[in-house]
C-alpha cells in the first residue's frame, strides 16, 4: 500500500428509525453508497476506512483510531461549531462535508443553508456536493459570500461497482398475464411514486395485463404519508384487479433478490443525485425508466415526471422496441461511463484537496 497516498475515513451516523433503536444502517443506500465508494478506494490502493457513530461527540473517537488525513463526513448532521473542537484535537486533518441531494431535496433540510456557509469558515474544512448541477450551484453561491470559499468546493460524485453483463429473459405476455412492476424508494413527496403508479396501470390495462405494483412501504420521510395513502387507496379502488405489494425495507441481498423478480422498473423522480435503484435495476439487466434527473440513464429509457402518456410511451419503448434485452447494454454502458469518470474524480480530488 502506498504511503504517499492519503488515509481516507468515511463516517456516517447511525439511523434511529424504528423505537429509538439505533440501525446499523445495513438498509441504508447511505451506507450503500459511501461503502461503494470506500471499496473503490481500497481497490485503487488508498487506504480507506468506514465508520459509523452515534453523534457528533463519537467522531474524536474514530478518528482517533485510524488517524486519517482526510475524513469524510457523509450527508448533513454534524453542527458546524463541532468543528471548533476537532480542529483542535485533530489539526492535520481535512474534513469533507459531502452532500447527496439537490437543491430541491435540500429545501426540506431546515438547517441546510444556515450550516453551509458556517462549514467554510473554519480551517480544512470542505464542502462536496455528489451532483455536478449542485457542485455548481453551490460554487456560484459561496462565490457570492466569499471568492476564497470556492477553493473549499470538492466535486465527489456517486460510485457503483457495475458487475459482468447477466443473461435477462425474454418478455412476452398472454392477456390476463401479470406485469411486475417496481418503484421502490422511500416513499417521499420527490420521489414521485402516484403518478407511477397511475401509469403502469394504464399501461397494463392497455396490454389487457395485471399490474401488480411493487414498493417500500416501511420507510417514510419528508411527510410522506399522503402519499402512501393515496397509493393505497388508488390500488382499493380496483377490487383486486390491480395490486399493489408493499415490501418492508430491506438488506440490499434480499433487495437484489425482489428486483431480479421484477419486469420493469420506474424511477420518476423529481430530484435525484444518482439513484442506486436505477443502478440495482441496470446491474440485474431489468429494464427501467426514470426521470432526466438520473443524469447518466440515456434518454430512450426515460420520460416526463408529470405525464402519464409519456411514462407509458417509455416503458413500451423499453419492453418492446427491438428485442429489450439485445440493447439493454445502452443502460449497462451509460452506468459504466460514470462510474469510470467517477474514479478518476475521486482519485484525483482526494490527492488535490
């Protein structure tokens, strides 16, 4: 292992969504996400670790530890006057403070921009955004409060290990046959999930099939829980004509499992960074369709967040179109693409920050 590269410690806090029991995050695409990353790393010989605490008074203890030079901190929730104290046990250490929503996903994190501009204030500590649109967005802001700030501004983006190309089934349906669909997600305002649900009900009762209509229902955030209802009573209304099947939050194993069983995939977000769902689905040759916001998917293989039709359309393009799973490789090549450029960013912002 080198000595000239830099230690790398990634942390994240433990969720506490159930009870007041602390998760270890093992079904968190947080912690999906950050441990992609830190594998990548330690494939690309840095020595890189992860790490997760309970709150801000257990980083001085991690760091401790491992004795990184850089430590990354992942998502919004450590106070910037914490910095004030970690400085000073650890003043040879530069801290990353790394974002994983967009502009409008961060208009429901209250606190937000009243932390941001206080991170740049304090010595060797950075800010790093997972979307390019943000990275830039954010640049264009701290210019505004200080021109010095925006050497303070890292781009990290996402990291997905793209495994070797599956062999996926052909698809033919009877009528009368069903049609497996999956939206899966928290279930939040953003990620758009009734209006998917509308349209992969159109479009079975177009093809004479039963939609059966998969997603997470145990999870969810940012006043979800209209939505939920509103779902549920949509599929009530059908008397068992149409299904929905709600699958509790899940390890990422068993997820996989769910998405293999899958024949098609919706992803109409409103606001995305990467979306590893998207990703899961590609990984497993089953086709979907997303919003423009999932930046890397081609656009044949997406379609309007607010447009039925639209969805419809896409989805009979993916199953449809000249044999799916011949050209199912656009989607696998467009996701090897950016995670490629992905770490040639991280290996090149991680020796320069």
């Amino acid at each position: 292992m080198s000595t000239s590269l830099p230690k790398i410690l990634f942390i994240l806090k433990y969720r506490q969504p159930h009870g007041g029991q602390y998760s270890t995050l093992k079904e968190s695409g947080l912690l999906n996400s950050a441990q992609f990353v830190c594998d990548m790393l330690v494939q690309e010989k840095f020595p890189a670790v992860l790490e997760q605490v309970v709150d801000n008074n257990e980083i001085d203890k991690v760091v401790t530890k491992h004795k990184p030079n850089i430590v990354i901190i992942e998502a919004l929730w450590v106070v910037p006057e914490k910095f004030q104290i970690l400085q000073k046990l650890h003043p040879n250490v530069k801290w990353i403070i790394r974002l994983h929503s967009e502009i409008p996903f961060l208009a429901n994190e209250g606190i937000a921009f009243s932390w941001i501009p206080k991170y740049l204030q304090y010595k060797n500590v950075f800010l790093s955004a997972n979307s390019y649109k943000t990275h830039k967005d954010l640049i264009k802001y701290t210019i505004s409060l200080d021109p010095s700030f925006t050497k303070k501004m890292v781009f990290l983006p996402n990291y997905y290990p793209v495994n070797n190309k599956t062999t996926p089934a052909e698809l033919f349906w009877d009528e009368g046959e069903v049609i497996d669909v999956g939206c899966f997600g928290a279930i939040r305002p953003l990620k758009n999930q009734l209006i998917q649900a509308v349209a992969a009900v159109q479009f079975a009762e177009e093809k004479g099939l039963i939609c059966r209509f998969h997603i997470n229902s145990t999870r969810i955030e940012g006043k979800g829980d209209n939505v939920l209802k509103n779902i549920r009573s949509f599929f009530d209304s059908f008397n068992g004509k149409h299904l929905l099947i709600e699958h509790p939050w899940m390890t990422r194993k068993k997820f996989l499992e769910v998405v293999k069983q899958m024949d098609i995939g919706l992803q109409m977000s409103f606001s995305e960074t990467f979306n590893i769902v998207s990703a899961d689905f590609v990984a497993e040759d089953i086709p979907i369709v997303t919003s423009d916001e999932v930046d890397w998917m081609p656009s044949f293989f997406t379609a309007s967040t607010t447009d039925t039709r639209s969805i419809i359309n896409a989805m009979n393009r993916v199953l449809f179109y000249d044999r799916h799973f011949v050209w199912l490789d656009w989607q696998r090549a467009a996701l090897r693409r950016y995670v490629n450029n992905s770490k040639h960013i991280w290996k090149n912002n991680l020796l320069h920050v």
